[in-house]
C-alpha cells in the first residue's frame, strides 16, 4: 500500500500488469491456430494481433493515467473516491449507508497478489450508472482489512429484527467467534447437472468456440472434419439426426456444468463473523466474497429446478437489502446462499441463518388454492400443443407428417406439469413470517418476515376475475421486490394480506356488512 497523503491512497501499482489481460485471450488463440494448423496461420489472424496490440498500448497509457490521478480515503463518516485527468469526478459514500463489501480477484488478480473492493449502498441505477464504489485494485491482504473496517460499525446497536444473543456463539470469555454454517461437499456435484441451465450452457460453450475459431480467420464449418460429419449425416433421417444432436448437447451441457459448479464454488464457506455478518467466500480460478449483515436479512428462498426437486436438491437465496445492482446477474449472484445442494442442507442452513429452530421454508401446513387455479393451468396446458398441432397440419405440404403428432405428443407433459404446478400453490402464516409457494420447472417457496413487508399489491386479469381469483404480491426493500401469492380466492387473498401485516391493508378494504 503507498504512503498516504492527508489520509489519500493510491492503488497498488501493479495494477499497471493487469493490462496484460487485454493480449492473453488473443494471444493463447493465436498460439491454438498456430499449433493447430501447423503453422498455417492466415493472414487475418496476424492483422487481428495487430489490432490488439495498438489497443494494448493505448491501454498502458489509460492505466498509467488512472494510477497517478485515482486516490481514495477512508473516514470515520464517508468512503471518498476521486480519479480523471481531464474530467474529474469525486464520489463520496456515508460510512452508515454501506451495505455491502465485496472482495473479488480474478486469475490474473491473483497473479499479482491484487484483489478488487466493491463498497455498495444497495441502491439501484440504469444499466449504464455504476452503483458501486470499486478499488481496483489493491492487495488481497489490504482488501480484507478494508472489509472488515467497512463493516464494522460505531454503534453495533440490535434491531428488532436481529436474532437473540443467544444463538450468537461466544467463547468462555464472552467474545463473539466464527462459526461455520456450511461448507463444501463434493457429493453436491451431483446436482450440478440439474439446474436446468444445462442445455443452454452447451449452446454457449459451442457458439463460444465458434467465434474463437472465427477471430483467428477460421471457419469451423468449412473445415474437412465438419463438412465429412455433415456428408456422413446426410444418410439418416431428420429424426434421427435431431435426437443425436440433442444427445451431444446434453454431454456438452453435463461437462460444461460440472466445470461450471467447479470454478464457481470452490473452496465455498459460509461463516457468521462476529458483529452480526454472514461471509460466503468461493471460487476456484475467480475468487469472491460476499458479506451480508443480518440486520439486512429480510428471508429466504428456496428454489427447485423439476430434476433436482427430484434428485432432492435445491438452490438457496438470501431475501435481503442492500443486494441491489444495475446489473442482474451480479445481484443474482450475491443471493446465493448456498451452491445446489440437498434439500434437507437447505432447510438446516436457512435455520440457521434465520436464526430460527426450524425453517419456516419447510412448513407443510399450506394453504391450497381453489379448484379454478388447477383450471386455468389445464388451460394452459393444452392451448399451446393443440395450437401448434393445428398450425403444423396446415403446414404439411410443406413439413414432415409426424411434427403435428409430436405437438399433440406433448400433451403428455404438459398436463401432468399442471397438475403438479397446482399442488405446489400454496401459502401459509408462522409467528414471524408469511410463506408462499409456487412454480413447477422451478419451485419456489419463500419465507418473508411480516416485518419487511412494506405494501400489496393486488392484481386480478380478465381471466382471474371471471374465475373469482387474484394474486396478491407483499412488497418489500429486499430481494427481488415483490414477492406473489398465485391465484388465490378474494376472500383468502384479502384476509391473508391482512392478517399478514395487520391494519396496512385495512384502510383499503370495504367490508360487507350482514343484511336485516
């Protein structure tokens, strides 16, 4: 770490190297072709390196301006970041409206011993408005301490929501220590699969490969090994070609998600750190930790894939402030409580965290929806196959015979995925929480403290309100926002939300009175 002036800081200066990043995917593709081709490398692959190359210099020079006018100081009031040459920009967070510290390093971070600070206040912007404050970069050893100083507050003072310092573990001295709530287990990599991302995974592996092969001038589809697999598929019928392919996919898929789950939750931990702090810390080439205060906790949810729900496994999210991003899959990805992992590890974990003896995910006393919820799904389950059937015999002249029956053929799936989309509709009341349940591919259950619910939103479509159905959704500053109870009845719909959170719906409601 540099010498500080007036409480400013540079970043490290081997943030300079990272530049390299910009010629290492290039260059190893380069490397590829040559070996591959026997040093028949095309022209186009060496004005490519050129190109690359001139962006690296005017990288060097954009590093080098950012290192000498980038400074940043920590207050006991406010997080300060200034940087820019020819225009200046000063950002300045309050140290009370940190709610979240983040600590990332990818490969080449690691390389250098460097890591990259994300301070964020949870608030949300455009797609193009950064919300976060990032050091990027300083020492990993400087990172966590910069974690810990951020997190840690003047006044640890306990909201009402806190669990009791009971369940807080403390030594024989009465200090808070760490403990561990969860760890890897490699017999979870059997639930890597089932996600249900991985055919989509494959399809980004191979489109992956191809434009690799296409930066470095080379047309996959014009080399001799695919034009003879085209030639050789030509033999076979249509069907039989579309079923192969869907096999190669698959393989593609499983690989690509076990090298997936791998990279991603490697080494994972989750810790409860003294001063009230959850820390998930993962990653095998990228590493990442994430903190989440556990005043900030707002729930849980439980979510399972139809094949994991199956295999009994699930995916396990933290309903909490302060996670909110412009970017999507960055919030997506601070959630995660746990990697996929087994039912029963979920609920014990969500206890935990929640401080509870048991976890109000698993309760079992569920409210069922009427009968017309199970008839709309039907509904939605025949309309489409009959529809595409339909438009597919009118296409015949022009299509293969048996796509109409195949259409019709899913019927045999869509039904019993109603049924079953039906049976997971639920919802129900604890002591502290409102739990709703809902989905068939992905099943989610959540558990919501009736303290974070903020407001409802009642909604009813045309064909809701000729069925006497309306889905109320309990409104929250964590999470995703919203979180809905499906195609309840009126009557059940208005008296949960009410009971729920009592007299915040009440100015709203016109109770029938009895006649006579």
């Amino acid at each position: 770490m540099n010498t500080p002036e007036d409480g400013w800081h540079r970043l490290d200066p081997r943030m300079l190297a990272l530049n390299l990043s910009v010629l290492a995917a290039p260059l190893a593709g380069f490397a590829a072709t040559a070996i591959g081709t026997g040093g028949d490398i095309p022209s186009a692959a060496f004005w490519t390196i050129g190109s690359v190359g001139a962006v690296f210099l005017v990288m060097v020079a954009a590093g080098l301006i950012r290192y000498t006018t980038t400074r940043y100081r920590i207050t006991d009031e406010r997080v300060e970041l200034r940087s820019g040459l020819l225009f200046r920009r000063y950002r300045s967070i309050p140290r009370d409206r940190i709610r979240s510290v983040d600590v990332t390093a990818n490969p080449l971070h690691r390389i250098f011993g460097l890591t990259v600070v994300k301070v964020g206040t949870g608030q949300t912007g455009s797609a193009t408005e950064n919300t976060e404050l990032a050091l990027d970069a300083v020492t990993a050893a400087h990172g966590d301490q910069l974690r810990t100083q951020l997190l840690t507050k003047p006044d640890n003072t306990v909201t009402r929501d806190e669990p009791a310092e009971a369940r807080r573990p403390t030594t024989a001295d009465g200090e808070r220590t760490d403990v561990t709530l969860a760890a890897l287990n490699w017999s979870w990599l059997r639930f890597a699969p089932l996600t249900g991302w991985t055919l989509v995974v494959a399809l980004i592996l191979l489109a992956g490969a191809q434009r690799v092969l296409e930066a470095v001038g080379r047309n996959p589809f014009e080399t001799g090994l695919v034009t003879d697999i085209v030639r050789w598929l030509h033999q076979f019928s249509l069907l039989l070609v579309i079923v192969a392919g869907a096999a190669v996919l698959l393989v593609v898929g499983v690989v690509g998600a076990l090298v997936i789950y791998v990279e991603a939750w490697w080494n994972f931990r989750l810790v409860r750190e003294p001063g009230g702090v959850f820390r998930v810390r993962r990653g095998l080439l990228t590493t990442r930790s994430v903190s989440l205060e556990e005043r900030r906790l707002r729930g849980v949810e439980v979510i399972e894939p139809i094949a994991m729900r199956w295999a009994g496994g699930a995916d396990t999210k933290a309903v909490a402030t302060g996670f909110a991003t412009s970017h999507k899959e960055q919030q997506r990805q601070k959630d995660r409580l746990l990697p996929p992992a087994p039912l029963t590890v979920s609920h014990r974990v969500t206890a935990a965290v929640l401080a509870e003896d048991e976890t109000p995910v698993a309760v079992t006393e569920l409210h069922a929806h009427p009968r017309r919820a199970l008839r709309r799904r039907i509904v939605r389950a025949v309309v489409p196959p009959v529809a595409l059937a339909a438009l597919l015999l009118g296409l015949g002249q022009w299509l293969p015979w048996w796509l109409a029956p195949i259409a019709l053929a899913l019927l045999a799936v869509t039904i019993p995925l109603a049924f079953d989309a039906y049976r997971n509709l639920g919802h129900a009341l604890t002591q502290r929480y409102l739990v709703t349940r809902y989905g068939t591919i992905f099943r989610r259950t959540v558990a919501l403290r009736r303290t974070g619910v903020i407001g409802w939103t009642i909604s009813r479509s045309y064909f809701q309100r000729r069925a006497g159905l309306m889905t109320v959704a309990a409104t929250t500053g964590a999470g995703g926002g919203a979180y809905k109870v499906r195609d309840v009845a009126e009557t059940a719909g208005l008296t949960f939300a009410e009971e729920a959170v009592p007299e915040l719906l009440t100015p709203f409601v016109v109770r029938d009175t009895p006649h006579g």
